[in-house]
C-alpha cells in the first residue's frame, strides 16, 4: 500500500524572514535600468503614488535625482516610450518655498504599499495606497503658512483633457484624459480627493490657478499633519468619490498600510524558497514587480470602463482588468499567474475575453479605463489558460480570436511568425472545444509560415545580425529565429538534430541573445527542451547571477557591449535599457529561479532545469509542490506525487501534475 505523501506548510524556521519584508522597491529605479518607481502599490493596484523628480526617468523618477516635482498618483510598470510620471501632481511647501524641493536621499525609504522621504524645510511625506485609492500624508516640523498645489495637467504621455469638476477640499474632483503608453490610444480617469487635518476633514474652498493647478494656503502649527485622500476611478467621479469612501474612509494610514502589506503577504507567501537572504530578496521584489500588472478596474460597486468607453459591471465578487502589455509579457507573466493565482486568472481570462466582444485593437484604443500598451497574443493566453483549468467562456474567446486573424499584420518576417502563433492557438482552441472544421482551417494556416521560415531563418544571410532587418520590429533575424514556439520539432527536423543544436550553441557563445527584450528569451531553456539539460543549466545561471555582455538596444547594436549584471538588487537593477515591461522581465527572473519554465505559451508543460534555491514550497491550486534540488552528476529529475508514487523525468513536467502538489527532486551537476 503506498502512503500518501504530504506537503505541509514549512515551519517558521524555515522560512526565515517573510519575502514581504524583504522586497525592496528601489530596485530598478534608476535611469533607464528597469523604468520602475519606488511609488506605494497595492497588488494589481491602480493607484501607484509616488515621488516624481527632476530629472525623470520613463516613470517620473530617478533614484539619482536630488529635486523633488511632487508626488502623483499613477505609472505605468516598466514600459518605455516618451513616459514620465503620472496623474494628479501634488505636492506642498511653506509659502515661498520653491515648487521643486530638495530630496533628503538619506531619509528615503519604501516597502509594498508605502513610501517615506523628507523633503524642502524638512517636511515628511508618508503615502500608502490601495487598489484604487491613496493617501499622501505631510508632516509640519514648524508653524508657518503652507501652500498644497494638485496639478491636473501633469500626465504619463500626453494630457488630452483636465477638467476641474468641484472646487471644495471637502470633495475635490476632477476628469482627465490622456495618452495612453507611447500616445497610442487615450485612457479617461476621474479623481475625488478629500483634505484632513489632524486626523479630521478639513473644509475649505480650492483655488484655481491661471494654470489650471489648484491650490489652498493654510496656517500650521508644528507637528500638524495633512492628508490628500483620493480615489481613482475609469467610470466618474461619483466612482472616485465610492472608492475613496470605501477604500479609505476615516482609517488611520497605520491601518490602510497594514491592510496593503497584508495583502502583498498573501500573494508573496505562496512561494516559500529557502536560500540566501539577498536571493531571497531579489526573488521577492521581482515577484512583488510581476504582481502589481494586469491594473485591477473595477470600482467598490463593480462598475468599470471597456476598452470601448462603455460602463459594465463586474459580476459580483469579480473584479476586471486592464492596462495590458500583452506582447511583452505573456510569455512569462501570464503563466506565472495560471500556475500561482487561479482565483485572478479567471477575471484577467474573462477580461480578455471581453476584448475581443468590444473591438480588441493591437494597440489602446481610444477609450481605455487605463494606461495600456497593447494586446497582441491574448488568444495564446487565453488557450493557456484553457489548458490549465482556468473557468472562462471559451466560446466567446475562440470566436474572436478566429475573427482577430483576418486583421493580423503578417507583413514582415516576425509578423508572420507571430501570427502564425496566433492562428495555432485559435486551431488548438478550436480542437479543445470540438470544433474540428475550425482546428483544420487554423491548424493550417498557422503553419503557412513555414515557406517564409525556410527561405528567411532557414540558412541566415549577411544581415542576420541587424537589428531591424527586414523590417522587424525590434530583435535581428538570429533572435527571430528561434521564435516559433509553436512549431520547434519542424524547426529541428527542418535544420536537422546537430546543425539545430550547433547553431544554438553558436548563438550563445557568439553573444548574439539579447537578455533585455522578450522576442528571444525562451532560448537559454531550448537545450534543456533538447535533452541537454546540463547547458541550459550553466546558461541560465550566468543569465541570473552574472556580469554578460548586452550588444544589443532595441534600436540597433551596440558599438561595444554593456557589460553587467542582467538582475541586481540594487537601484541599476537591470541592463542597461532592459525595462521591466509589465512583468515580462521580472517573471522571466522567477520562472529561471525556481527551475521551470512555460517553453510554449499554450502547451501546459514546463521545461525542468536546475532550481536557484535549494529548497521551494509553491503554494498551486491543489496544494503545496515542493521542489528540491540536488547533487547529482547526472542532472537526473523525479516527480512524486501526492499518492507518494515516484517517476524519472524527462525534459518537461506537465501543469497538471503540479498543479495538484508533489515533489519535484532535481539533480544539479557540480558547480551549481
């Protein structure tokens, strides 16, 4: 008879010091390694407040900068484009103070859901935030007359609108409309602020300003303390009024602040490493970056804005989505949430699906509820998320999945590869759902790419190495070429089994992968998919812990590489012009350290490879998955599941055996 094994929760010795308290939001923070802020976030929050400097970064701050704008309330994750800073500006100072202040740097701190400085004459701002409210506190350290600005014209992008729609500190609204990450699309977002006072509503009339910034000048005595207390809205300003109320209400910013911390505890604690404290750390703060995208939209009372302007509600008990960077990041993000946060997955999927029932464009449209970028691939999520249990309307999706093809730009070598993708996940959709004539037509034409594959990648000419070649739109053909996921059995048989692993070796050793943009980053893991584990294994680890060369920005080849770190904990937390994107990075980083990786967007399998840590607890839909890793010259695998019984490995390990807990034992070779 065979004794079920079970997985506990570990023990508090084991766990050491919470991954919470070990995130640390500077990371990536300053110039352009990684376009992140140190601004208090909730999980999936929409409010991001934080400090904007000058000079700025693609998100408003610089962790160089020593003058401080003010503080808004909104950002976009990791994104590039001309971006910088977000909604609503306010700051304050002693009347006849200037506007940009001194930054005590040494005062600077921040940890999930709050950040802290000192500023100008000595002020202290405390924010915390919610998922769509935030509190920006100031602390008086002597009596004199102050003056508090909100600039509504202060924006990521471009401002289209600022409108002023009540005038009293007691509820203080506004509606803006701006343009969406790199102006292709607008977003509108609705504003309703409340002034305290000692701990009290403070009721005073709001100042307009030729410059349409509003502003109050008050008296104060030392120690006096003021709140900005606002919500945010996509739906009006009654919306931002409720979420204010309800989010915030009269709680104490102690209580808001625990409430935040405890939230970003629970998702922290599904994953329960044990290793190092500084790998602990990078781990948890590039967790704590992956969880703060898709934005959570939908108000207290349900209501939220499509992508076509329309207001809906959620079902109750549900929230929706929005604020996508899908082609940036659903190779690695939104796996990440399928295997580890099934109850949000379901209203990301239903949130995808909705796209496609409201005109899903490429890019924003031009009624977002939020900052967005783009939406390429959703159906590829969508069928991973099919594939591994995550409940949606399927129907709906394949439907306009199936409609979404005829509109896919397939003009250039990677737009045909990346359609190609799309169309094998409507045919397998299709397949799953029992639509056999539809699989066919799309199994089919997915695989028209191949003619261009063989002609193109085949036998690569004198501009394989150039960046935009052909009219790619970032990456060279050598990256490209290892991008149809989908189709790599063809690939191999196409270039045959030694040339296949040859040239792959080459690609690495001639330092043509590009560690800072997503067309390329599955193929560290490709010898491991090929059976030669022990290579992707050294690889990946250099990728993680190392110094490399980065030859390549999105716009060209360097003249000689950036030299460093590709993930640091540390404010230069990436390569140089590597951003975050929405997750994309910062999932890539988690999904490398625990050993796994989701090789094919779609296929619910994972590449199995030697773990960072020594010990992992993952906390899946059905229980906890301990991984294990071991000293093995061999670089053998085993999975044992939760009836005890054991079996060897091969290269994958299948979503729905983790999904229902085991124990993943791993041989590392030496030297790992």
């Amino acid at each position: 008879m065979l004794a079920c094994l079970v997985i506990a929760a570990p023990s508090r010795a084991e766990r050491t010091k919470p991954l919470v308290d070990l995130v640390n939001p500077f990371v990536g923070t300053l110039e352009d390694y990684g376009q992140l802020t140190p601004a208090a976030v909730a999980p999936f929050g929409m409010v991001q407040l934080g400090p904007d400097t000058a000079p700025a970064n693609h998100n408003g701050y610089d962790y160089a900068a020593q003058t401080l704008r003010g503080f808004s309330h909104t950002r976009a994750v990791g994104v590039g484009c001309a971006g910088a800073g977000g909604d609503l500006l306010l700051g304050g100072d002693y009347v006849g103070a200037s506007e940009n202040a001194r930054m005590d740097k040494g005062s600077e701190r921040a940890s999930p859901g709050f950040y802290h400085l000192r500023y100008g004459g000595g002020i202290v701002a405390d924010l915390v935030a919610t998922r769509g409210g935030g509190v920006a506190r100031f602390t008086l350290p002597r009596a004199g007359r102050v003056r508090l600005r909100l600039d509504p014209d202060h924006a990521y992008a471009k401002r289209i609108s600022a409108t002023w729609l009540t005038n009293t500190t007691q509820d203080l609204r506004a509606e803006l409309v701006g343009g969406t990450v790199c102006n292709a699309g607008a977003y509108r977002l609705f504003t309703a602020s409340t002034l305290w006072r000692n701990g009290r509503p403070l009721a005073m009339p709001v100042q307009m300003g030729a410059d349409r910034r509003a502003f109050v000048e008050l008296d104060v005595h030392g120690g006096d303390v003021l709140e900005w207390r606002t919500g945010l809205s996509s739906v009006d300003g009654d919306g931002a009024a409720l979420v204010r109320e309800t989010e915030l209400g009269a709680r104490s910013f102690a209580a808001l602040y625990a409430d935040t911390k405890k939230r970003w505890q629970d998702l922290l604690d599904h994953w329960r490493p044990t290793g190092p404290q500084p790998r602990r750390a990078l781990f948890a703060t590039s967790l704590f970056r992956a969880l703060q995208t898709p934005v959570a939209i939908a108000d207290s009372d349900g209501r939220y804005r499509g992508a076509d302007g329309v207001i809906r509600h959620a079902p109750a008990g549900h929230q929706r989505y929005a604020s996508w960077a899908m082609w940036d990041n659903y190779r690695t993000l939104m796996p990440l949430l399928a295997l580890a946060y099934p109850r949000q997955t379901q209203d990301i999927a239903a949130s995808l699906v909705e796209l496609y029932q409201v005109g899903k464009q490429r890019w924003a449209t031009k009624h977002e509820p939020f900052l967005t970028v783009r939406t390429e691939h959703s159906g590829v999520a969508l069928l991973d998320f099919y594939r591994k249990g995550i409940p949606f309307d399927a129907k709906a999706a394949l439907a306009g999945m199936a409609a979404e093809s005829d509109t896919l730009a397939r003009a250039t070598p990677d737009e045909q590869i990346e359609a190609a993708y799309d169309d094998w996940a409507t045919g397998q959709l299709a397949r799953e759902l029992g639509d056999g004539a539809r699989a066919q037509r799309f199994g089919q034409k997915a695989l028209a790419y191949r003619t261009m594959w063989a002609d193109v990648f085949q036998n690569l000419g004198a501009d394989a190495d150039v960046v935009k070649a052909r009219g790619l739109y970032q990456g060279t053909l050598w990256q490209y070429r290892w991008a149809p996921v989908f189709d790599l059995p063809w690939i191999v048989s196409q270039l045959g089994p030694a040339r296949f692993d040859a040239e792959l070796a080459r690609f690495f050793a001639d330092d043509l992968y590009n560690m800072t943009n997503q067309p390329d980053i599955q193929t560290p893991f490709l010898f491991a998919w090929r059976g030669h584990r022990v290579q992707s294994d050294r690889l990946v680890r250099r990728l993680l812990d190392l110094p490399i060369n980065h030859p390549y920005t999105n716009a060209g080849k360097r003249p000689a590489p950036w030299h460093g770190r590709s993930f640091a904990l540390t404010p230069q937390g990436f390569a140089d012009g590597m951003d975050d994107d929405a997750g994309g990075m910062t999932s890539w980083y988690v999904w490398a350290s625990l050993g796994l990786y989701p090789l094919v967007p779609g296929d619910p399998h994972y590449v199995v490879l030697c773990p960072s840590f020594n010990r992992m607890r993952l906390r899946t839909a059905g229980g906890w998955v301990l991984i294990r890793r071991e000293t093995n010259a061999y670089a053998k695998a085993s999975w044992r599941n939760r009836a005890g019984v054991s079996r060897a490995l091969g290269p994958m390990l299948a979503h729905a055996d983790l999904a229902k807990g085991g124990e993943l034992n791993v041989g590392c070779a030496g030297g790992f």
